[in-house]
C-alpha cells in the first residue's frame, strides 16, 4: 500500500487544508459527520469539553481574507502553506463549545434525532441539543464509574453506554429511565476496554477487553392485557410473614409489596429501596415485625416494612460488593443478621435493640473464614438452629459452620460434571441453594443425610454431615436438566419440594431416603406441575394451611395447594379465600401455562426429541411387547389351519418376516407400533386366520373378470338400470318434469 505524508498531501493543489486550534487538554474522541459538514471532538479540559467545528475552514469574511494574505505570504518565501500554517483560535460563529464538569470521554451524534450524547469522568450521561451548548435536555444517572463509551440507537430509540468497571447501561431517550444494567459478572466481561462497537444489524455491542464479548440485545414481547401481572420486573424474592398472615415480595426495580395472604390483595408497597441498585434477597427477623432486604449496593436495610420507613443500614467499610443471601438467626438470646456475597466474607451484624444509630458495622471476621474460607462469591446461606450454618459458593464448595465458636465444621465439595456436557465451555459447578434437614441436623445422626444442595446439570445432591462427611445421593428431577433454582422442605423431612429454571415444582418423598447410607435411585415421585413460564426465584410451604407460595422472574407470585391446585396470582383482579376451595382458580391453569410449548404432556405419540438415554429402553419394551404378542397368539390358536403343516409353515415364516420387518428398520420411536395383547376373550377362530399378499392387483378402471362365478354383475346391473331408465321415460310423457330429463 502506497503510504502519503500529511504534509505532502496538505501542499497538493488538489487538497484543502485547515487546521486549528480546538482543546486546553488532548483529544479524548474525534469523529466527523457529513450529514451537518462539520467534526465533533472532545477532551478532558472542561471549559473546551467538547466542540462542534466546521471542516471546511472559516466561514467568517475577515477570517477568509486573513487566511488568503497569509498563504499568499507563504507563497512568496517559497515554503507551502501546510508547513507554516499555525493553529489558531477560531472564531465563535466557526465553531459550537461545550463546557462539561470534569471533560467528555465519549460522545455520539444522531442527525435524524437531533441529539448529542455525552459521557466522562463524572459518571453522568447528559442528553443535549447539538445548538444549545448552555444546559442538557436530560441527565441519565446510574453508572458507579467514568463512562468511556456512549452510542445513540436510532432503531431502538435507547443509548448505550458502559463505564470503566464494564457495566454496559441501556437507556430510554423518552423516558430518560434505565431498561437494562448488565454487570461484568453478569455478561461474564473482564480485563481493561479496549473498544466497544454497536452494530445496527443484529443489535449487539462488542466489546474488547482481554477476551472479544457480545452482548445480544433481545427486547422482550409487550405483555399480554389478560395476563396478570404482580410486579412490573422480574420478582427475585418472596416470603411469608405469619405473624400478619402478609406475603412480601420484591422485584430487580428495587420495588417492595406487601399482599395479603388471604385473598391476595395488596396491601402495601414501597420504592427505591436501595436506590437504583436491585434487591437480590429479603427475610424477617425472629418477631416478624421487620423486614431485611439485601441489595447490590452491598449494604442490608432494616425495614418497618408496614409503613416504609428504613430503620438501619447495615454496611461495612470496604468495595460495596453485591449481597447474594441473607439469613436472621438467634443464638444463645443473641440476635444477628448474616449476609453474604461477592466479597467472599460471612458478614454477621448484631441486631441490639440499645443501638440507635441509623449505620451498623458487622462484627469481626471469623479467622477460619479469612484462612480457609471461600474463594469465589458466595451464593447462598441457610441456618440450622441452634448452631449450625451452610453456605455455598459459584466454585460448587460447601462449607458448614459452628456460629457459636466461628469455625469450620466440615467442608463439602460437588461431584465431577455429568456426562454429556461441554467441558470446554467450563461447565457451571456453582451451587446457589441449600437447605437442611432439620430433624436429622438437629440428632447429629451419623449415617443420615442432613443437607440438600443443588448442583450442575440439574442434580440434587443429599450430604452426610456428620462422622465424615461426604455424599449420599445425587439424581437429577427434571427431564430436560435445568438447573434446580429452589428448595423446600417439609418441617418432619418428609417431602422436599424442588423447582427447577423452567417453571415446574417436583415433589419427592424423603422419609425414608437417605438414613441409612448411600442411595443409588432417585426417591419417589409424588407430583410435579408447572407453577410458572420463566425460573422459579422463591419457593415457601406454608404447613399450617398446606399451601406452597412461588415467584419466579415471568413476574408473577403465586400460590399453590401442597398438591398442586393453583389457587391464584397475587394482584388480579378477583380476590380468593384461602379457607374456601371454591373461590380458587383450581382446576384452570395460568393462561400463558396453558400456551406455552414446553408445557405439552409428555406422550410417546408427541415426543420428537427422545433422548439417548430412553431409546434403548423404549427398543427393549417394545421387543418384549412384541414377543409377548406372539407367544399369546401361539397359545390361543387352537383349531386346525386350513392347510395343515403347509399352514403352521406359512404362520411362521409370517412370523419371522414381520419380526425381521420390526427389527431390520430403524424406524423413530415415535412411529413405531405400539402393541397390545389379544384378549382372551376373543374367539379363537380370529387368531387362526392368516395373511398372504396379494399377487397381482388389477388395474384402475379395469374390468375385472367375473366369469369364473358365472355371471357378470357389471353387466346385470347395468341392463338393470336401463329397464329402469325405460319406465321411468314412459311415466316422464305424463310428468312436469320429464322435459328436463335428456333423451337417450
């Protein structure tokens, strides 16, 4: 490729060449626009944060006049104009500057909107109109980092921005409200930016740090008006308060409501909870007359939650790390709240009712946590009074703690990755739910599980905690192996309840799984259905009233009988009683259930995709169907066949060949026949009868040759119906209708 110095091509005749003097402070963006004639640039220097500039020189009479006499000068001394030419100031008509607190990093221009976005250091995203410089139309506040890359879609009619902690925001331009915030640890971006690229087309940002990502933007449908709706975003979280008999749930938008159990009506809500960061988890403390939240602002928040009001925030000095789950427990007559999340740490606040102050500190750090605690994020956190705590990290380890004493009762970790999955996208081991079995815990039994875990590709495993640790049973509930997102047990250990990504609640019983060392087989089914669209985010078993409450992120909270009978959606419109079966949705399903795909029963006739496991099985079964078919049918044929041995020949070379038909072609497993045995009742004159193919098959149309019985029926029939047709013309003479009946 040929290469060109700048200032060779600024001294061609062919060329124009203007350059001037713009920013205080080096260029940050520079971009130029042929739709207005004209480059936008920006800098760091605040009075000169980002300029509009004319490229095609001044546009002022003096100014051009100036710049002609000095290139005519240049001319003289024999040097081109490019060389000697100085950057200056241009004149205040030439160019539009604005003056930004702290500079701009990024900017971007839309013509067809008429708006120009910026982003710097002071972590705010203004909206202005590119020919008023004074004061922005809209400030879009959200990031915690300078934004370094903004975009205008056009299509969309959203801004795009990303900060330097590669937190990537989406913003309405008519509303001025955030749609969407993906965090690195959500969209998996790490390292340095480098780039960041919006493509129009398949609408996803790209971006370059130490490794290439994309992030697909898929808008999601406009819900229906039918469908009824609890919260506005996904719920994240519910639980039920018995001392008010209220249901509390909150959504990613930071939104609280309060519903009462009863007949499903709201009773409350409150907003802004942790400002524009998400709840990620909530509980009650021991007397249930207050609420804790945790938030990705990395702080709990104590709640009068009946009329709003924050009583205390409970934070700690360092990085404001996201709270993954929060407990309240009660040891020996003292109170505490414990969190946990992505500083790795357990956090534990002591709730004392002397302490006015509206900030409380944790206490100090365990020592066998900050030396042998975890080393990913914590995920999850359960309790099992009087001493006991689990927690579980993204790593897929499980550690038991004594609260008493602060020290690592025994560590647990998942079994290797099931078959069937890419070990080279690193499969997920995370394990994000945990739940005890109490009345095993609480015995120290040595033998019996006493911990449920969720694990990677949809497994339950059951721990043994007690004289070595280690597993009991692992299985897998759901057919499609999606991840176990919740679970419950009964206060006697007796079902546990399991919810799965996809919407659907199974029901084991465990009574009896589990106490007396490993288990090979899955323990039995009781019932499963599907509670909701989208990934159950809560589940809680009300025992007292045998009712189980579910969220899930389709936006809805639900509540369900301990069998499955759906009882209603919190926030429609018709009340329900919860002591009277008549008043519940039951036996109607959720509409968007009904409709959904994966909602179909599971029949051999409907199933497409068999999977690898079942089509052995399904092979076997029906060979034995089969066998057993014939073997019935050999025992039922007791009268004599027609010919003899010649027949028992015939009956099993039929036999033989439709077996050799079954067997020799891989037909799907859908399509092939599914067999019954005969009835015994059936005469057995039935079971006797053969099959032969026929030879020959005579053509259509043909007639075919009846002489071998004497008579020709084609024929008779025919004569028959002229002798009709002859009667029927003699009566015709007499009749109105006979003139429209042809002649023949």
């Amino acid at each position: 490729m040929p290469s060109i110095a700048v200032h060779s091509a600024a001294a061609s005749p062919n060329a124009e060449y203007t350059r001037w003097k713009v920013h205080g402070d080096c260029v940050t963006q520079l971009n130029y626009y042929d739709s207005i004639n004209a480059v936008i640039s920006s800098s760091n220097h605040e009075p000169t944060a980002l300029v509009i500039g004319f490229a095609m020189g001044a546009t002022n009479v003096k100014k051009k006049l100036e710049e002609i006499r000095n290139v005519g000068k240049t001319v003289k001394k024999g040097k081109s104009s490019a060389s000697l030419a100085v950057p200056r100031r241009r004149a205040e008509c030439d160019h539009t500057v604005f003056s930004i607190h702290k500079g701009v990093k990024a900017f971007s221009f839309c013509r067809e909107k008429n708006l120009l976005v910026t982003g710097g250091m002071d972590r705010l995203v203004r909206v202005w109109n590119p020919y008023l410089p004074g004061k922005p139309t809209g400030v879009l506040r959200g990031h915690t980092a300078p934004v370094v890359y903004v975009h205008i879609s056009l299509e969309e009619s959203k801004v795009f921005s990303m900060s330097a902690d590669n937190t990537v925001k989406i913003w309405d331009l008519e509303t001025h409200g955030c749609c969407f915030t993906a965090s690195s640890k959500a969209s998996g971006i790490k390292g340095e930016l480098s780039a960041c690229l919006y493509l129009p087309g398949p609408r996803t940002l790209c971006v370059a740090t130490d490794a290439l990502a994309f992030l697909h933007l898929k808008v999601g449908s406009v819900p229906e008006p039918h469908l009824v709706r609890s919260h506005q975003e996904p719920v994240v979280c519910c639980r039920y308060n018995p001392a008010f008999r209220h249901v509390v749930s909150c959504c990613e938008a930071s939104v609280v409501k309060v519903w009462d159990f009863d007949t499903g009506r709201q009773v409350s809500e409150f907003i802004g909870c942790h400002g524009d960061a998400s709840v990620t988890c909530l509980t009650f403390d021991s007397s249930g007359r207050r609420l804790v939240t945790g938030g990705r602002d990395g702080c709990l928040k104590i709640w009068s939650y009946n009329n709003g009001n924050c009583l205390h925030t409970l934070q700690h000095d360092g990085s404001q790390s996201e709270v993954c789950d929060c407990t309240y427990m009660e040891v020996n007559q003292t109170r505490c709240a414990i969190a946990v999340g992505w500083d790795r740490r357990i956090n534990v606040y002591f709730d004392t009712p002397h302490d006015f102050h509206h900030f409380w500190k944790p206490q100090p750090r365990w020592q066998d946590d900050l030396n042998h605690g975890h080393k990913e994020d914590i995920l999850c956190v359960a309790q099992c009074p009087p001493f006991l705590l689990a927690t579980s990290s993204y790593d897929g380890e499980i550690i038991v703690w004594n609260v008493v004493s602060g020290h690592m009762y025994c560590k647990l970790n998942p079994p290797s990755p099931l078959d069937g999955q890419d070990h080279r996208e690193g499969p997920d081991r995370s394990v994000s739910r945990l739940a005890f079995l109490k009345t095993r815990a609480r015995k120290l039994d040595s033998t019996a599980a006493s911990l449920i875990s969720n694990g990677p590709g949809g497994s339950v495993t059951f721990w043994k905690l007690f004289s070595g640790a280690g597993l009991i049973a692992n299985f897998t509930p759901s057919k499609g192996k999606a991840q176990v997102s919740s679970i419950v047990v009964t206060a006697g250990d007796t079902l546990t309840y399991l919810a799965d990504q996809q919407g659907f609640v199974h029901v084991y019983d465990i009574q009896e799984y589990g106490l007396r060392g490993p288990e090979l087989q899955a323990p039995k089914t009781v019932t499963s259905w599907r509670a909701h669209v989208s990934m159950v985010t809560s589940l809680e078993l009300i025992e007292d009233d045998s009712i189980l409450l579910s969220s899930s992120l389709d936006r809805t909270v639900r509540l369900w009988s301990k069998d499955g009978a759906y009882i209603g959606t919190f926030g429609q419109s018709r009340p329900w009683d919860v002591f009277t079966p008549a008043s519940w949705s039951h036996p109607r399903v959720p509409f968007e259930i009904l409709t959904d795909p994966q909602s179909m029963p599971t029949h051999p006739i409907l199933e497409t995709d068999i999977p690898a496991g079942c089509s052995g099985e399904r092979q076997e079964r029906d060979i034995v169907m089969e066998e057993k078919v014939l073997s019935e049918t050999a025992k039922t044929q007791n009268l004599p066949s027609p010919g003899g041995l010649t027949g028992k020949a015939e009956a099993k070379e039929d036999k033989s060949r439709w077996s050799a038909f079954c067997h020799g072609r891989q037909l799907p497993a859908q399509r092939k026949p599914r067999w019954k045995v005969p009835e015994l009742t059936w005469p057995s004159i039935y079971q006797a009868l053969q099959c032969h193919e026929v030879p020959c098959v005579s053509a259509l149309g043909e007639k075919p040759d009846l002489s071998l019985i004497g008579s020709d029926v084609f024929t008779n029939s025919f004569c028959g119906q002229e002798r009709e047709a002859e009667l029927q013309e003699k009566e015709g003479t007499h009749s109105a209708w006979g003139r429209f009946f042809p002649e023949c």
